[in-house]
C-alpha cells in the first residue's frame, strides 16, 4: 500500500470531520423527507389501491351476470323447443355481436354440450372480427376454428382429441351445476392464451344440458391496469394466494401463469416484485400498510401497499392488488427544497475544505522539496544533494541524513556496477562489461570477435568437481589475459565455458585466422588440477569485421552461432560466420513455428513401409512412417523436421499423433480382412517420449482408444539413444513389454552396444541397419557381421528384420543366411494406406 503524504496525513482528519458532518446533515434532511413521504404516500395509495378494488369489482361482475344471462336465455329457448346446431350458432353470434359489445375484454363466448361433446363458439379476431370455433359432427368430432363466421370459412385451426366436457372451464360448472368464474387455464386452441372464464350451466328439466363459458384473457386484465397505472405512473399488478403473476401494467404480456414472474424492460415491476416475494402470501396485519424501496437506474424511491380484493360470491379466487407509486409524485416539492439543502451543505463544505487545504500547503512545502530530491534519487540521480536552507530543526536534521544516505548509495552503486562488469572468478569482463567497453570503441579498420568454447567442459565439472573446474577457467582466463598484455585486446568471460576476445588490430581475415589459431593454441597445454594434468580443447565461433561500437550485440549473436557451427562439426577447430547462418536459425525458427500449427490442425499423414517374410513373401507387417503434408511447404521429409521436433519436444505430440493414427489405421484392415490378423504395426519411439513421466499412461490410453491389441504392436527405438539412456532398458522398456508390446532395437550395429549388455536388456526384435546391407554382396566382412549377428540371437528368441533390401542378390543371400524378415525399397517404398500389398511379393523374391 502506498504510505500517504504528509500533507495527505494532515488534510485526512480534516477531511473526514467535514464529510462526517456532511453527512449527518444529509442524513437529517434525507429523514424528515422520509417521514413526510412515507405518510402523505400512504394516505395515497391507500386511495389509489381502493380505486383499483372497485374498478375490477364492475370490470369482473359485468362479464359474469352476461355469461349467466345468456345461460338463462338458452336454457328457457331449449325448455320450450329443441335448438338445432345451426340455431346455437345464430344464438351464440348474436349474443357474441350485441350483448358484449360494451366489453371488449370478453374474448370468447361458447358452449359445451355433455350429450354427444358438441361445442359451439366464437371469438373475436385480431381485427376485431367474430370468428366461428366449432366441434360437432358437421366437424366430423373435430374442433375447427374458421377465419369467419360460417362452415364454409376457411380453417386455421383444428384439433380432432379435443373434447370440451374435460376442460377446466366445462368441469366446475357441470358438477356443481351452479355459475362461477374458473381458475386460471391456457386455452386449447392455435394460439394458447391464458384465461379466466365466468361459466354457468344450461339446465333443461332439471338436468344439466351442457355449459356456456365467457373468456377473459390476461393480456385484458393487463390493459385494465394498464390504463389506470398511466395515470400515475409506477407499477400495478395483481396476483393470487400462490403467488401466481395474474396481471401487471407492464407492455408485455405472460404467455403462461408464474410464480412472480422476471418482467421484461420493466425495472420498477421487477423491483416491486422482489420486495413483496420473499414472504408471501402477506400476514393479515401487514396488508394495507406501505413499504418502501429504491430502484439504482435512476427511477428514484417508491412507495407500495398490498390489499386483498374482496369480491363477492361467486369468485371464489383470493386476489391480491400490489400498487407502488414514485415518491416524486408524493413530495414534488419537498424533494426540490431537500436537493436545494443538500447542495448548500456540500457548496459550503467544499469551500471550507480548499481554506484549510491552502494553508497545510504552504506549512508543508519544505517537506515537499525533500520529497521531490528523494524522487530524483531513486530515478538513478545519485549525486543529487539538497542545498536549499531549513529554517525548521526537524527539516535540518532530515536534510542532513538524505545527502548522508545519497553519498553512501553512490558508493554502493559503483561497487555493485563493478561486480556486473568483472567477473568475480577470472578477474576478465563479464559479457555486460565487454558490450560496455566495445560500445565506447571507434575504429575505421575491421576487427575480429572470437568466442571460445571450451569442449567436454561439463563431463570436466562432473569429474573434478565444482572447484576443479573453477581452477581450470581460472587458468584459461591467466593465458588468454597474458597473450592479451599489452595489446588493446578487451577479454571476456561471457558464459559459464565460453570466452570472447575482441582484437582490434587485426585488419584483413589473413591476420584474424592466424590470431584465432593462436588463441586455440593455448589450449594445446595441459592444465594441472590437483594432482592431476588435464588437456582440454576447444573451437571458436568467429566474426570479422567492425563488431565495434553499437554492432557488438549483433556480433556477439553472430559469433554465438557460428561457434554452435563449429561444435556440430567434427573437423573445423573454429567456423566463421556467415549470413547463412543466421538465415538456418530464422528458417529452424520458421519451421518450429509451423510445426507447432501442424500439431495442432493435424497435419501429420503416416505411410507405411511393408515387412516381408523371407520364407515365403508373404506382407506380415508394416513400418508407421510419419509425414507432414504442410499448406506452405508441401509434403516435408522428416530428416528436415524431426530433430527439431526432438529439440523443442514436440516430437512426445507428434509421436503419439502418429502412432494412434496408425492403430487406428491397423485395426480398421484387420477388421476388413486386408491386413492378417498376426499383423505387426512397427512405430519409432524416441528416447524423449520415453523418459516423459505419462507415456506409459498415454500409451494405455491409445490402445483402449484404437481397440488395438498389445500383440500386435511393436515399438522401435534406436541402438543409440539406448546407449545413451541405459536406464530405459531397466525400466521404461520393462513397463511397455508389461503391456503385452514388443520392442525392437532399431539401426543395430551403428550404437557400439557390447553382446553382454544386449543380454541384459528386454527387446523382441533386431533391425540390422541398412549400412551393413548395401554392401553385403561385395564386401564379405558386412556379410560376416551379419551372420554373427544371426548366430548370436539364435537362442535368444529374437526375430531379425533386415532393412535396407535394394536386390534379390541381397534378399536371397540375407535368407541363406538365417536372417527372418526383411524391409526394403525392393519390396516397396513407405506408401499411404490405400497402396499397401495385401498377400505375397514372391516376384521380389529370388526362387531357390
């Protein structure tokens, strides 16, 4: 956390005291128009919430003595003559056309008849047009809803299961066989409102003959309080004992009944909504009395009530009105005098607030200029002092102690700065000091960058220890510091092994090759540690030219590749830099890039390349060769993107990519009856994959995935990462031989691995690298290699795979021999799946 100023620290109290006081203020004012609004709002909507009570009274009673009058009508029409469909019709028409005309919120008017489930109906369309609704056996016993009047009307609508005798508006009336008003439901028809019905029963002879239903929709009853919410703005709203949304004043209207419903684009409903939700339905005592809320989207306070709608028998439902009101409404002219208040407090207490603000800032400003020289300080300016005069002890005192403290950093600073530029082993410059030193240079004539790296150093460290390989730079640094004495030769140790040595005076590339043999020269000496004499060598990366200046980073970045350069190579003591270099690096860096998206987008496609049985030709098995089919480079050989995969690790994605594409691949052919069920899928495993802590899960997991059964799959790794990870026979090898895979050793001869050590390790299979092939016909020691190599796994229970097979020459000899399968351009080159042989190659092979 930030620390205050002094200034701030004084101003603090100051101005919490007038904001606390502020607030008390406001509080004040803010509380008596509270009470003042809170019983002018409840006189309000006490009023208001009574209107509403009556008006629905007549909105409701009105729909339902005209439902019961039609029912009566009907009933007396029936007892004195029977009434044909055509005459319901007319009857329904005419009631629907006159009697209702004066209620625009009556919808629906329509009878069911219990005798055969006939039902008669109509209802207003949009336009405001009576439309006929119609179940009877001129329907064939299906409800049709035509777009006029009359059968021959077009059908909008129809429904052959409706039957009105189970509706809920039919049921109340017919068992109780007396007018009511029903709960509320969602009509059967194309549209599925939701309605309240007033129903009464048609009693001829003292039985029920069926029941006339009048509908009022909701969306009415949201207009109803629509048009009384307009005129004073708000929210209105009615909902019954379960907490079932009825109707609400907002736009939109519910297409189904819900319990306290979200409104859309309606904060004030919502809001209202949630304060009366939590407990509902209201006790008996808390009905009547306001509550008060906010609303934050700048629609201000409200007040609400909630009052039970008492309405006479035969409405049987328990409704309940919720009214809230703004407060604005209430108190216009209160809330104008308490903003008037409030604007004074604040007015009079900003101006208090910049007096006292006026003079802390001029008690404080010596304490400032301190502050600003302590910025200054720590901005790197160390030898920054403060020379203006303090008046005040205290300010004296603290001056004294910061020109102290800057002196004694400045000190500090220049021997740390030492320690970053010189090394503190050899004494030489550390990469840092040398860019410091050539920065500074300015010659017209070129020069020469060497960097020396020492070779094997870590194999050194490892054998002498920590300290022994100390003293061996040490003395590097003391040869290369004397040959360098007296010249303006700058050295440097600029990595743990490595050394640069820039050399100014050397004009031409003649005198740079003779100082750089020079430079290796000293390495021709041994080095006593301890007791011992050891000789070490090295190689250099070498730029010339003006590496001088504001070109000594690039030249220490090219000197760097080109000493990688030379240690790949096995002859050249030192490599000079070259353009190509750094465009091999750019292009490694390009490719690791899209090999990466390659990774990703599956780019990768497997060919296979078959083994052949020499007994008797038959395809048995096949080598997973991986491709990359990339969208910019074509189809990429994998001698050019493998070891960069291996570098960057990819090769664990690009490895598991390959091979689960390639049991996928296998399985689908054994399945197909292409490839025989004994068939071995071959599949390069690196060393990386295999020292990855999860492979052997991930290997597990493919198999379950591909459904490729262990036997059938054999995993090569090369004879000489095996050298170079002993620990992987004893271990990771032992794991996947566990799962039933068999393993081969891949490229065998070219490793140096001794017979004892083979015998030591757990593998299926010895693939005879294809150097000892090529020239087996012609060169007997070849041939012998391989026949000893035969003999001596011939009691080890190991196949023998030869590869590299060019001619039958060497096909037919290799069988002679002894040697169990073969793999070769002769039989086929690595082919994608669809080219693959199925049976035998015996035209390959020569006839005994």
């Amino acid at each position: 956390m930030r620390p205050l100023s002094i200034r701030a620290a004084v101003m603090l109290p100051v101005f919490l005291v007038l904001t606390f006081t502020l607030i008390v203020i406001i509080l004040t004012i803010n509380n008596h128009y509270r009470t003042s609004s809170q019983f002018v709002g409840k006189l309000l909507l006490d009023d208001y919430s009574q209107g509403i009570e009556l008006d629905l009274r007549q909105y409701l009673q009105h729909p339902f003595n005209a439902n019961v009058f039609v029912a009566e009508r009907l009933a007396a029409r029936l007892q004195a003559a029977p009434i044909n469909n055509k005459g319901l019709r007319d009857y329904l028409l005419s009631s629907h056309t006159s009697l209702y005309q004066a209620m625009p919120y009556m919808q629906v008017l329509s009878i069911g008849v219990d005798a055969n489930g006939d039902y008669f109906g109509y209802r207003k369309n949009q336009a405001g047009q009576s439309i006929l609704m119609e179940r009877s056996d001129a329907t064939q016993g299906t409800l049709r809803i035509f777009d006029g009047r009359t059968l021959n009307a077009n059908i909008v609508y129809q429904d052959s299961h409706y039957d009105p005798r189970v509706r809920p508006w039919y049921i109340p009336a017919f068992n109780r066989e007396q007018p009511r008003w029903t709960d509320i439901y969602l009509d059967a028809d194309e549209i599925g409102e939701v309605s309240l019905s007033a129903i009464a029963p048609v009693q001829v002879s003292g039985e029920v003959w069926g029941v006339v239903a009048s509908d009022i929709k909701l969306n009415a009853f949201n207009r109803f309080l629509s048009e009384r919410q307009q005129k004073l703005g708000g929210a209105l709203f009615i909902v019954d004992d379960e907490g079932r949304m009825i109707a609400h004043s907002g736009n939109s209207s519910p297409s189904n009944i819900l319990h306290f419903p979200n409104i859309t684009n309606n904060s004030v409903l919502n809001a209202t909504i949630n304060e009366i939700s939590a407990d509902w339905p209201p006790e008996p005592e808390k009905l009547g009395k306001s509550f008060h809320f906010d609303i934050h989207e700048k629609q201000g306070h409200f007040y609400g009530t909630v009052k039970k709608i008492a309405l006479p028998p035969p409405f049987q439902h328990q409704w309940y009105v919720v009214a809230a009101l703004p407060d604005q409404l209430l108190l216009e002219s209160l809330l104008s005098q308490q903003e008037i208040s409030i604007y004074l407090v604040i007015a009079i207490s900003v101006i208090g607030l910049v007096i006292v603000y006026l003079i802390i800032r001029q008690l404080t400003r010596p304490l400032r200029d301190t502050a600003e020289a302590a910025a200054k300080l720590a901005s790197g300016n160390l030898t920054y002092r403060i020379n203006t005069p303090a008046n005040l002890r205290e300010i004296a005192i603290l001056k004294d102690a910061f020109n102290n403290m800057s002196g004694k950093m400045q000190e500090s600073f220049n021997r740390l700065r030492q320690q970053v530029r010189q090394d503190n082993l050899t004494q030489l410059y550390t990469r840092e000091g040398l860019i410091e030193q050539a920065a500074g240079l300015r010659y017209r004539s070129p020069n020469t960058l060497a960097i020396l790296g020492v070779n094997g150093f870590r194999d050194i460290n490892d054998s002498l220890g920590q300290d022994g390989g100390d003293v061996l730079l040490c003395a590097i640094a003391q040869r290369l510091t004397d040959l360098a004495d007296g010249s303006s030769m700058l050295i440097a140790r600029v990595r743990g092994d490595e050394f640069a040595v820039l050399a100014p005076h050397t004009t031409n590339r003649t005198q740079s090759e003779a100082l750089v043999s020079q430079l290796l020269s000293l390495f021709n000496r041994p080095v006593t540690i301890g007791n011992d004499d050891v000789l070490v060598d090295a190689c250099a990366g070498v730029v010339f030219g003006y590496t001088y200046g504001d070109a000594i980073h690039e030249s220490l970045q090219h000197a760097g590749l080109a000493l990688s350069e030379a240690k790949r190579s096995d002859a050249a003591m030192y490599v000079y830099f070259e353009a190509s270099m750094q465009a091999r690096v750019q292009e490694q860096s390009r490719l690791l890039l899209e090999l990466h998206h390659a990774v990703q987008h599956h780019e990768f496609v497997v060919f296979y390349q078959p083994f052949v049985r020499l007994s008797d030709g038959y395809f048995c098995g096949a080598e997973a060769l991986v491709r990359w089919e990339s969208p910019s480079r074509g189809m990429v050989s994998p001698a050019e993107f493998i070891p960069v995969a291996e570098q960057s690790g990819l090769i664990n994605q690009i490895g598991m990519q390959v091979l689960e594409q390639a049991a996928f691949d296998t399985v689908a052919q054994i399945e197909a009856g292409r490839w025989p069920a004994h068939f071995q899928l071959h599949v390069n495993l690196s060393a990386r994959q295999l020292l990855s802590a999860d492979f052997i899960d991930k290997l597990e997991q493919v198999l379950t995935r591909t459904q490729l059964p262990p036997e059938n799959l054999t995993l090569e790794i090369t004879e000489s990462q095996l050298m170079s990870h002993e620990h992987l026979a004893t271990s990771g090898l032992t794991k996947i031989r566990a799962l039933g895979i068999k393993i081969a050793i891949d490229d065998f001869g070219t490793g140096y691995s001794s017979l004892a050590y083979l015998h030591q390790m757990a593998f299926d299979s010895l693939k005879i690298d294809r150097s000892f092939v090529h020239s087996m016909t012609e060169n007997s020691t070849n041939q012998r290699i391989i026949e000893a190599v035969v003999a001596m796994t011939r009691g080890m229970d190991v196949h023998l795979v030869a590869e590299g097979i060019e001619t039958k020459e060497e096909a037919a000899r290799l069988r002679e021999i002894g040697c169990h399968y073969a793999q070769g351009f002769l039989f086929a080159r690595p082919l994608p799946l669809a080219e693959q042989p199925t049976e035998r190659v015996t035209d390959k092979l020569p006839t005994r």
